[in-house]
C-alpha cells in the first residue's frame, strides 16, 4: 500500500494505491485508534478486501471465533479514513430492517459490517440479495442515483462498502443463497499469527526483552491447549492474548522504572488465567509457568488493599465466614473487571456466586473516596435478570403486526445504564443460562465494539462505567464465539464447602437468640 500522487485528482484529494486498486482518501476523523499488528493473514485479508472493492463486490471473511475478521476489516476502513459501522445480524432481522440499513449506507458512502451475517433467516437472506445486486449493478455504472427494491431511486456515493463475517458450522447459522455468495469475495481467517502479535505488541508497550518473551508467551498457551483438559469455558484465542497483552503494559506503567520484565508478564498470565481453571488443571498449570519462567519461582501476589479490607469487613458485618478460597474469587472478579467489560461467572448452584456479586458491589461503594480508582471511582449498582424467563423477541425488541418496533426489556435496560450523565457504575448481571439462541445477539456487547444493536438498526454504546456479567452454571451450549470475549471465573463446590454454611446458620441463630442458645454452635460442631 502506498499514496499515489495524481495530478488529474482535484486539490486537496489523496489516493491510496493498494495492489491495482485506487483508493480516495476519505479524511473521516475515526480518533486515535489502536492498530492491529502487520501479519501474513492480515496482508492476505488487505489484499481480498481491496480486490473485492475494486471489482464493487463486497468481501466476506470466515473462519473460527477470534480471528480477527471484524477487527482486520474496520483496521482497513481506518487506514482509508472510512467510517466502519459494525451490525450485530440476528434472526430478528427482517428484509424491511436490511433495507433502511443498506439505504443508510449508500446515502452516507460508509462501510457496513454485518458480524454473524448467516444468522439472518434463510427468507430474509433470499431479499437481501436482491439488494445487494442492485447496490452492486449501481456501483458498477457510477451511478448517483439507483432503483432500490421496492424503495425507489435513492443516493449512492461510490465509496461505499459492506463486508460480512461468518463462523460456518456454528449453532444458529446456516448456508448463504448462491444468488447471495456471487455478490461477495470469500476470505479465509483461520489461524492468527500469534508470535509475530505478541512480539509487535509487547515491543509497543516499552518492553526491551520483547522477543524471548514472546517466545515464551506462545509456547506457554500452545501447551496449555494441548495439555489442560478440554473444558468448555477455556479459551486460549487472540481475544484472552490480547486482554493479557494490554494487562502487561498497564503492570509495566505501574511498576518501577527497572523492574524484572519477565516477572511482570509470568505474574500476569498467572493471574489472568487461574480464575477460570478447575481444580485439578491448577497444579499443572502452575508447573508449566515454573518450567517456562524457571527464574520466577516466588512471584508476589498483585494486591488490591482497599477492596480486600472492604470484602473483610463486609463479610464480618453480614455474619458471614471467611474463606480464603471463595474470598480470593471475589478479588479475581475485581481484577477481572479492571481489564474486561463482559464476565462470566460459572458454577454449580450453591457455590457462592450470587454472593460474590453482591459482596463485590457493596465493598465497591464501601471504599473511602481518597482511596477510589479506576472502575471504584463511582458507587456500584447491579439490575438483574433472568433473560430465559423472556423469548428472544421480548428481550431486544421486535415489530408488531403495524410495522411500528415494541422495544425489548433488556434494550431498555441497556439504555438506561448507558446514560452518560449516571454517576455510578452499572453492573448487569443476567442469571440464567447462557445458549445460542439469545446470547449471540450480544457479540457486539461484549467484543471490542462495545455497541448493542438491534434489528430496527438501532445502535445503542457502552459507556465506560457499565459491565455486562454472567451468571451461569456451565457454558456447554454456548459456541466459542461467545466463550471467547468474556473473561471467566470458574467458582468450584469446593472454594465454599458446606462447613462454612452451617457455622454463619448456627451465628443467624445465636443473635436471634428466641431461636436457640449458645451452646448449640459447640453441639454443631461436635456433630460435624
């Protein structure tokens, strides 16, 4: 890619040569984004893409969850200064939806991206082609104006784009028209260049050892993919490496000028990954980061002291006990949500988890104003609900039989908790199970977009002070796509036990007192 200097351009217009393509440059301010690295598959996509422009097809990268398919073609739009809007596509989605999205488009000369575009309904597909060739038959002829279907003559600005992505072979999608599949230009994305990542990103971030690190990086995830057992909520993918990669430059900005590198990054793959790993995958993954990082054998533990002496003395207020185990998973949803917007916390029923949340937000808004960073700047307030209790439609919103839209109980709710001028952190957290069905249609939530999306082409931002958690017993009917951008916490039956709730029943009783007598705790134990 390179700019070209054209003399017949009119002034104040650059061109972007790409291959045999020419782009004009389109100065759309998008801010200071971060770039993604240069990789083989990335050049490769570059290269589709634009040869796809250039013919006025639209392009269409597939392949696995955390590839980088949106990513890579909202970096393209960025290079060509062109705004690229991302649309979460549904089942909900309907040809009168599609057609005030594609109307939308061609009168502003932006870029479309449908993320999950084989959700959409097989009918709604078969119309959708008849718009997309009536696009494409108008870019073809330099046309200002088109017919579309069944909408009259409408604008087109030639720079205009749309580009799907697909996961085939997931829950919930199925196979593209073929009158739909000729009107875009395929891309495979399967596996990400993971080492060159990592190597360009922890260069980025200040550190000098960058290579060996990398190396080191790399071989640690592969061997956990092959080694740990195949647990659904485990993900190893480009999403987790980047959380961590951005995690290690904030822990380089924090520590002291001079502080061993390797030990910051062996810390925080430790951290950020045991949250989520069952009990009997703990000890091996421990000895994998000893035998990689053979140097860095005591590593000392990050230390949040505020939130801890709030969890302590919110724990003694409520009666409740102090286990060291479940009380570390109430420290590791915080850290958690200091570097994720979306959570998950899965667990058998009676581990603690409703517990963990409510312990986590009242020692939030517990803490002394002086004390208060990051997300703890704000009090913290949680909604909760059970999107199973809900169909699809009632939860996001859909048209009634007039064609006006009904909105959706959670599309309310996200619009409430996103308003701008709140003054404290939102927590929804969704209590229920998770499948393919409901949970597809938050992608955009919970990846880098952070944008809702509805199917009347309404899209409703994440602020800053808002988390979208879970709170699921497994994770057995959700696909990776979704495994993939929310961080874990796996809490074990085993991090409470039983023990400690016979002794905060037996505590309940004694300061009631008409209940029982003093003695009774000494009995209980005795019987245990």
């Amino acid at each position: 890619m390179y700019w070209k200097t054209d003399e017949t351009m009119p002034k104040g217009e650059s061109v972007l040569c790409m291959c045999d393509i020419d782009f004009v440059y389109s100065y759309e301010f998008l801010g200071v984004r971060e770039r993604l690295a240069i990789t083989p598959l990335t050049d490769r996509c570059y290269i589709t893409l634009s040869q796809a422009l250039g013919m006025c097809y639209g392009g269409a990268p597939a392949g696995p969850a955390g590839t980088g398919k949106t990513e890579t073609t909202k970096d393209l739009g960025c290079t060509l200064g062109i705004w690229v809007v991302v649309f979460n596509c549904s089942p909900e989605y309907n040809f009168r939806s599609m057609s005030k999205i594609f109307k939308g488009l061609c009168a502003a000369g932006v870029w479309g991206c449908f993320d999950e575009f084989n959700r959409i309904s097989l009918p709604t597909l078969s119309v959708v082609a008849a718009q997309v060739e009536a696009v494409t038959l108008g870019k073809k002829l330099k046309a200002k104006l088109f017919e579309f279907p069944n909408e009259g003559m409408v604008v087109l600005k030639l720079n205009v784009g749309y580009f799907i992505t697909m996961n085939p072979g997931y829950a919930g999608r199925q196979e593209l028209p073929e009158n739909l599949k000729v009107l875009f230009r395929g891309v495979t994305m399967m596996l990400p260049d993971r080492g060159v990542i990592m190597k360009v990103k922890l260069a980025s971030m200040g550190y000098t050892t960058y290579e060996p690190l990398a190396v080191k990086f790399n071989v640690l995830y592969k061997l956990c993919e092959e080694q740990l057992s195949k647990t659904r909520h485990y993900d190893f993918g480009l999403r987790n490496i980047l959380s961590v990669l951005r995690t290690t430059g904030a822990n380089k900005r924090a520590e002291k000028e001079g502080t061993d590198e390797e030990m910051i990054v062996a810390r925080t793959l430790r951290d950020m990954n045991m949250s989520k790993f069952i009990a009997q995958d703990i000890p091996l993954f421990g000895q994998l980061i000893d035998d990689i990082f053979p140097r860095q054998k005591n590593m000392p533990n990050k230390t949040h002291d505020a939130v801890e002496k709030a969890v302590k003395t919110l724990l003694s207020t409520l009666n409740l006990q102090l286990a060291p185990q479940w009380k570390l998973k109430i420290i590791q949803l915080y850290e958690t949500s200091l570097v994720r917007h979306g959570i998950m916390v899965v667990g058998a029923a009676g581990c603690g988890k409703t517990t963990i949340f409510q312990m986590l937000l009242k020692a939030l808004s517990m803490i002394p104003t002086g004390l208060k960073q990051e997300i703890t700047k704000y009090t913290s307030q949680g909604c909760t609900l059970n999107p199973k209790a809900v169909t699809n439609a009632q939860l996001f919103g859909e048209p009634n039989s007039a064609g006006e839209w009904v909105p959706g109980i959670l599309a309310e709710i996200w619009k409430k908790v996103n308003n701008r001028a709140n003054k404290h952190v939102s927590w929804i957290i969704c209590d229920g199970p998770v499948d393919a069905i409901w949970i597809e249609s938050m992608n955009t939530v919970l990846d880098d977009n952070k944008m809702l999306t509805l199917a009347n082409a309404e899209r409703i931002p994440m602020s800053d002070t808002t988390k979208m958690t879970f709170e699921v017993e497994h994770l057995n009917n959700a696909s990776p796509a979704t495994v993939s951008r929310a961080g874990i916490i796996y809490v074990s039956g085993e991090d409470l036990g039983w023990k400690p709730l016979i002794n905060t029943w037996c505590q309940d009783r004694i300061e009631a007192k008409q209940f029982a007598s003093s003695e009774e705790q000494a009995w209980m134990n005795e019987l245990t």
